[in-house]
C-alpha cells in the first residue's frame, strides 16, 4: 500500500507510510470485533466485562456510560477481541471517522460487534500521537471519502490499512502527544468535576422534590437533615392525595404550557429556507446532536450563522434560565443556559422559558431531567423509525408546583452550582478549540513544538 499524498500532513523529514504498515512494524494489526452470531442478546449481562459498542465511543475517550457487558467466560472465549492501553477503537458503519483511545483503566475491556479495533504494536508510533493524528480533519474527511455503502458509510481492515500515515521521529510524535494530552487531560477533569457538580445537583433535587425527605423528616417530629430551621420552615408537615398521587401539602400539579411563558420551536427551519446558508464563522447554531446529558457537546461540529440571518432566524433571542431541549432523535436531552448565550437553535430542538409566577428555571429544569417527566415525555412522543414529540404534546406533560419560596430557594443553591458547571464547560470548550486549532498545524510543521508548548501552557494554567 502507498501513502496518498493528496492528504498534505507532515513535513519533509517524516515517513509516510500507511496505518498498515505502521502496526505491521510493531507487530499490531487491524481486526473487526465479532460477528452477531459469537455473541447474542441473551450473552450481555447487568456486571461482568465492559464491550465497547459504536455508542461508547466518544471524542478520543471511551464512555462507559451504560455500557454492554459480557460474562468473563465469554471475552476470555472471544479474547482476540479484548483491548489493551494503546489500542484505538472505531466504528465500522454510520460516524466512521471517529475514534477512541483506550486508556490505562479500560485494559481488559471488550472490543464488541459494530466495532475495528487498531493495535499499534510497539516501538513505531507512540499510541496518543496516533490517536490526535488520526483526529487531524483531513484523516477524518480520508476515511469518510474511502468509506464503502450508499445509505450509510462502512469500514473494514482494508481501508483502516490504507489510511495514509505521516510518521515523524519518536521523540517528536511524544512533544506533540504531550502538548494535545495535557489540553485533553483538563477538558476530561472538567468533565469529572462537572458531573459531580451534577450528581450533588440531582441529589438534591431527588431529595425535596422526590423522594419529599424534608416533610417526611417533619412528619416524624424531625429537623429535617442539612436544612437550617428558615428553610426547613418552608416545607408542609403533611402529605396528601391530589390526582391520585400523595404529594405535600399545598402543592399542586400543572402543566408545561402553566410552566412555560415561551416555547422556541425551529424544528425544521435551515438557512435555505430563510434564504441564505451556513457561514465559516459568526454565531454557532446548535442541533439536537450537541446536547447530551446536559452538556454542549461535540463543538467540532457546530454549524454558524452571520448576524442577518441569526437576526431573521432568532426573533426571540435566548437568555439566561432558558433550557434547550431536544424533541427528537434522541427526545429529552437537556441543556440550562446559565448565562445570557448567543445560540442559534437548529435542527431538533425547543427553547422553554420558565414562567416566574409559577416556576423557577433550575426548577423546571431539573423536574423535566426526572424520571417521571422523562416517562411524561416518552409515553407522548409519536413516531417509528425516529421518536418525537410534538410542541402540543409537550405542553400537556405535568409538572409538581411545591412552593414559590422553596424553589427560589432551591434555584439559589442549584445557581451556584450550575455557574461553576457553565464556567468548566466554556472552559473546555475554548481548550477543545486551542487542541483543534493546533493540532493541524503541529502536524503540517507550521507551529513548531517549542511554539505549542508557550501556548498550551498559557491555556492550561
């Protein structure tokens, strides 16, 4: 296999070579994960060994997130298919260009069905080069280009073992692994702390508006734990039945449209409908795609809209306390604007505005996080092959209204903690653009690495 040199990375002192060539040198190689038939339905169980599926794949990180797990009995039968630190992980259909390097902590997991897995072998490439390298755009745009089937792009070993591969020495592929890594390191601890920040949140939440902890506590002639005596005041000593359901006393049920003083509702609007298109740069317009367990997620693939056509597409501008919401594919996926955004709302999504004389923002927000506006949501969504929901259906979903003053009082706890989650997740953003600003240009040898580090540096700190 040759190098296809029309992917213009690498300056002249490096090798170019293919991805092939470098596992074959290493003694790695390129395999699929199991066929469908090695492993059915009934082989996954609730513990046992982590196996990877295109779904857990995320930007260059692994998610274990509801992940699939087989039996040890069943990845030691299988076990040309485990993974070790160093091997990198794609999709073999559908978002192909996408990769995952796996981690120290992940050794011994399951590459699964759906799945390529690349060993790099040892002594050529340094595996977090390989893995930013693979990330470059004109990597990715090579793989989508060379991806085989009509209706939806498919890879094998053969073109992962073409993927064209400029090879510097050693010693410069860990400078530069080392400049993206620690850029990449702080965005994954930024994401650590942030779902702490939200596991704390969603206690909370759980606690007084679900499992009703604080008037429990004061029906059995007790202070109501971590409350002070003024704001375990606010809460009712006494349960009781509305509509079927025993909840405190004194509050009642509404509905979103109660809830709501504005619903933003873009399903279906794009630039060519408002005559015009997407722009290089300007305002992000962000889809139902870039919203994920209430992050802003996969930057890299905002869209951008200048400022006449945000004018004529936003005519309600979002602010602060709006909450995105995705109406499909997947339905009810949330995002809380903590702070006055400039958003375009594209393709999937609604934009909802609290009303303040009945609800709070953080409020409403975690209420439609819940289990129980989750099962509202799905049990009103219409659809076969892609679930949605319409905005009249939405706006019957039921919402619990406690009292105004205990949510004010909740939102100003849940505030602080949703201003620090916003401050990580901007923070990681504008380090994910620094990474993606720089990788191009280490790997053409425009910026050099002793430039890089002055730079990262800069932005790490």
């Amino acid at each position: 296999m040759n190098y296809d040199p029309t992917i213009g990375i690498g300056p002249d002192h490096w090798e170019f070579i293919t991805l092939g060539e470098v596992c074959s040198r290493g003694g790695g190689n390129i395999q699929t994960g199991p066929f469908g038939s090695q492993l059915h339905a009934s082989d996954y169980v609730p513990v046992g060994v982590p196996a990877i599926m295109p779904v857990n794949i995320g930007d260059n990180r692994l998610v274990e997130d509801n992940i699939a797990r087989i039996t040890e009995a069943d990845a030691e039968r299988l076990k040309k298919h485990r993974v070790i630190p160093g091997d990198i992980i794609y999709s073999r259909r559908g978002d192909v260009e996408r990769r995952a390097l796996v981690r120290d902590d992940e050794n011994g997991w399951f590459c699964g069905t759906g799945c390529l897995k690349v060993r790099l072998g040892k002594g050529v490439v340094d595996p977090l080069f390989a893995s930013f390298y693979l990330g470059h755009p004109s990597v990715r745009q090579w793989i989508v280009r060379h991806a085989v089937g009509a209706t939806m792009p498919n890879l094998n070993t053969k073109i992962m073992e073409a993927i064209p591969f400029a090879l510097p020495p050693l010693p410069e592929q860990k400078a530069i692994a080392n400049i993206l890594g620690t850029l990449d390191d702080k965005i994954e601890l930024n994401r650590r702390m942030n779902e702490t920040l939200e596991s704390m949140a969603r206690a909370l939440f759980k606690s007084w508006f679900v499992d009703f902890d604080p008037v429990r506590a004061k029906m059995d002639g007790r202070q109501p734990p971590g409350l002070s005596p003024e704001v375990a005041a606010l809460f009712p000593d006494k349960m009781v039945h509305v509509d079927g359901e025993l909840i405190p006393e004194g509050w009642t049920f509404s509905t979103i449209d109660e809830c709501t003083s504005l619903i933003i509702d873009h399903r279906g609007k794009t630039p060519k409908k408002l005559g015009s298109d997407w722009s290089q740069t300007g305002i992000p317009a962000v889809s139902a795609k870039n919203i994920k367990d209430g992050r802003l997620i996969r930057p890299d693939t905002f869209k951008f809209v200048d400022e006449d056509l945000y004018a004529r597409w936003m005519k309600d501008e979002l602010q602060a306390g709006d909450i995105l919401m995705t109406s499909e594919a997947p339905l009810g996926e949330l995002y809380y604007l903590a702070t006055d955004s400039r958003i375009c709302l594209s393709q999937r999504l609604y934009g909802i505005r609290a009303n303040p004389s009945v609800c709070t923002p953080a409020y409403l927000y975690y209420w439609l996080s819940s289990e129980e506006s989750q099962f509202d949501l799905d049990s009103r969504a219409t659809g076969t092959t892609v679930v949605g929901i319409r905005q009249s259906e939405l706006r019957k979903v039921r919402v619990l209204i406690p009292s105004l003053e205990i949510q004010h009082r909740f939102h100003e706890i849940l505030t602080q903690i949703l201003n620090q989650i916003d401050s990580l997740e901007k923070q990681s953003i504008a380090l994910a653009n620094t990474r993606d600003t720089l990788l191009p240009k280490l790997l053409s040898g425009e910026v050099r690495v002793s430039d890089a580090e002055t730079v990262h540096s800069d932005n790490v700190i």
